[in-house]
C-alpha cells in the first residue's frame, strides 16, 4: 500500500472513531483547528471498583481558549490586502476579507493574549465537573494551587478555583517567581531544547510540508477567491512588506488560515455578531491539509517527533516528579484534597508524551505521517488538562488506585491492569521513577540545574 493510501486509510478510520463521539460538526472543527481547538466534553465514566471512593486529585492544566498572542498573522493579512486594494487588485471576496480582518483587529485591540468569554466559560465547567464527579475527594482540607506567570495562566487558575471557595476560603493561587518556573515553564530553562528547536532537523521538516505542492497549489486556489490573476502573479513572486521582510502567496494563505483557526477561540454568538466567517474560503480538505501544515510545529517541537525519549520530552521530567512527589505526600499526610496546576500547551504536551499516554506517545520517521498517529485537537485543545484520579479502599489491605485522564477522557498507561482505566498506583509509581531516574533525575536533583545540563 502506497504512502498516501495508506495514510489516508488510517486517518479514515480515525474520522470514523472520532464521529462515535462527537457530532460531525464539532470533529469538523476539530479537525482543522489543532491546538487552537475549544475545549470539548464527552462524559465517559467507568464504575469505580467496589469498595473504593476517590480521595485525591493530582493536576496540571492548559490555559482556556484566548485572543490571539499577538498581532503577526493580522499584520500579515491586512498589509496585504490593503496592498491590493490600492490598486483594485481584490476580488468581492477579497473586499470582504479585508473588512473581517478590520473587524478582527478591533475585536482583539487591549485583549491579545487575555482568554475569551468562551475559555472562560469552558475553564469554569472543567472545574465544576471535578467538584461533582469527586465529591468525596473535596473534603475541605487544603488544596495546593500553582500557575505559570502569564496574566492567562493565572486568570484561569482563578475561575478554576472559584467553586472551591465556599469550602475552602483561604485558597491561595501561587506563582513562582519569573527566574523559578522549572515546573511549569520549563521549556524555558534547556539550552539543549533550545538548540533542538533551531535544529536543521526540525527546520527542513517544517518547510518539507510549507513548501509541499499541495501547499503551493491549494494556496493559488485560495487566492484566486481573495485577488485579481495580476496581484497573484506579484504575489507568487513576493511582495515586500517592509524593508526586511517580505511575503509570498502560500505564506500569506497561511496566515489567513491561522487567523480561521484563532476564530474558534471565540463564541459563536460574539463570531455572528461581528460578522466573521472564513468558511468560503477554504474547502474541508484545504481546511485539514493547512492543519497539517500549521500543526507540525506543535507535533515536532512539543510532541513525540522522531523520537518520543528526546530532549522535547525529557523537558517535562522535573513536572513529572512534583506530580509524584505531591502525590505521595497527599497520600501520606492525608492533609491535601487536590493540587492543581494552570500553564500552556507547551507544558502538557511533552509530560504527555512522556507519561506515555494513549495517543501522545507515537513517533514518526516521516513528518508527513504524522497525521495518522497525532492529533493536537485530542491532547492540547484550549484548556487541556491531565487529571490523576486517587482512590483508597475501605479495607486497609487493599492497594491505591489511580485513573489518569485527559482532557477528561480515560486513557491507557503504558502498563498492564486487569481492570482498565484503574492502575495500582505502587506500580505506576514505581514505573515513572524508574523513568526519571534512567533521566538522572531523582528526587534530591535541582530542576534547574538539571535543565540546564540534559542533552
């Protein structure tokens, strides 16, 4: 079976997986809108063992859906299209994007970065769900809350919190300091991944699938909507944009198709009111080949890449050992109800990888396949989360238990249970610290210090 048969098969069946649980609508969303996706829910409960009840929650979350980080990909479309207009070089379609791009720049002016009213909402609902899918864990006792230090992270970490308040009023959200985020930024702290990013490897990848015929070609299809066969011609040739940049026709269809997916981040009722829709101008099989595109990035530099024991994984080693380590005090002291952690994409994908989660695990040798093995819209949605669910017996001689979730959905561990999605947590304790330790981490290391030394 030839590459493009085969990957094609593959990602049918995963369509057809994926429509069992969603409805077409929303897995057609999904599936063109990679991290940017809005969080979605689909209860999935499995009857907790006899005799048991949960007693402890160990997490770390994604911030919610937000506005767009900044300004780039508008920039990009505006000075282009205004470009075009000087010279009525744009179709109607055109003159209709430039007006959205104008309704967007206004929608996200005094906002980038900020959540929307939609991850708000979707923040405040995962938060609800823990409290009453887990009644018996809440016991007002203490939970421990920690946040990165962007102004998003913490927003969410405090409407997370916000239904806890009645049994726990002295809640407290702490951020450590900017030069102390090895927990949660610790993407920050490697020169080693530093060099991974801007690694050849990772460059001729990327520009492998940007530079791609089908790139190139559904690109010329999407600007036949947008301009006149004279600005095309300019724009296939590059257009400069300043001094010391310029652009050309699949960079700026690119930029476009970014701006699609930052759409998502909003309520469908503050899209309908502002007018915003990009739908006319990609097709569902443009839509999901510019995911492709865009979504590398994601998969080669925060996922399993070409090799899921690389240093874009080993990163999130120190995060994995506070979960360990905060677990087994909880359990120990029997003081703490839950601890909760709020940061970014770029802190949940790597420890998702390195948990070795169903569906966050699997690498490629070719980065066109990845596709079929990796799907961001399922593992770093916006407000993506992992949930280690603890559960004691009523009977003493009987061991703990742990179910992990992501994103509210039970996943498989990389170790054998008779009675799946529970796991005994010695064993799956003792399974990640033996992981950690063959990283030379253990648990009198310094994070810091051990960052700044793995290769």
């Amino acid at each position: 079976m030839s590459f493009i048969k085969q990957s094609f098969f593959i990602q049918f069946l995963i369509v057809a997986i994926l429509l069992l649980i969603f409805s077409p609508l929303s897995l057609a969303k999904m599936m063109t809108s990679g991290s940017k996706t809005a969080y979605q829910y689909v209860k999935q409960p499995t009857a907790v063992p006899a005799g048991y009840q949960a007693f402890y929650i160990d997490h770390i979350g994604r911030h919610g859906s937000r506005y767009l980080s900044k300004s780039k990909y508008e920039d990009i479309a505006y000075s282009v299209l205004t470009l075009a207009e000087k010279n009525n070089q744009l179709t109607d379609m055109g003159k209709s994007l430039l007006k959205q791009i104008i309704r967007i720049n206004a929608l996200n002016r005094n906002h980038y970065g900020e959540l929307t009213d939609l991850g708000r909402k979707d923040i405040s609902l995962i938060s609800q769900r823990m409290l009453n899918n887990y009644p018996t864990v809440f016991k007002g006792q203490k939970i421990e809350v920690i946040s990165s230090t962007s102004p998003r992270a913490k927003e969410t970490a405090e409407i997370f919190v916000k239904p806890f308040k009645a049994n726990y009023p002295d809640i407290q959200i702490f951020q450590p300091p900017e030069n102390k985020q090895t927990l949660l930024r610790f993407f920050e702290y490697s020169p080693a991944y530093d060099a991974y990013k801007k690694s050849k490897n990772i460059k001729a990848a990327l520009k492998l699938l940007e530079r791609a015929t089908k790139t190139a070609d559904m690109s010329q299809d999407v600007a036949r909507l947008i301009f006149t066969a004279d600005f095309i011609h300019q724009l296939n040739n590059s257009v400069a944009l300043s001094e010391k940049s310029s652009i050309k026709t699949a960079d700026f269809v690119i930029a476009i198709y970014q701006l699609y997916q930052e759409l998502l981040s909003f309520p469908p009722e503050t899209l309908a009111g502002n007018h915003l829709d990009f739908s006319d101008y990609f097709t569902q099989d443009q839509l999901v080949w510019f995911n492709t595109v865009v979504t590398a990035k994601n998969f080669l530099q925060i996922g399993p890449a070409f090799d899921a024991k690389g240093i874009q994984v080993k990163i999130a080693a120190p995060l994995l050992l506070d979960m360990l380590k905060t677990a087994d005090k909880a359990i120990t002291d029997k003081n703490v109800d839950a601890n909760l952690r709020f940061a970014h994409a770029e802190t949940v994908s790597p420890l998702a990888t390195l948990l070795e989660l169903e569906g966050a695990y699997t690498a490629v040798n070719s980065v066109e396949d990845y596709p079929s093995v990796w799907q961001a819209e399922r593992i770093i949605p916006m407000g993506a989360n992992i949930q280690w669910i603890f559960y004691q017996s009523n009977q003493s001689n009987q061991p703990i238990l742990i179910k992990v979730m992501l994103n509210e959905r039970e996943v498989h561990l990389p170790l054998p249970t008779n009675n799946f999605p529970y796991y005994q947590w010695d064993e799956v304790k003792q399974y990640y610290k033996n992981k950690l330790h063959k990283l030379g981490l253990t648990d009198e290391s310094a994070s810091l210090e051990w960052l700044n030394k793995v290769k």
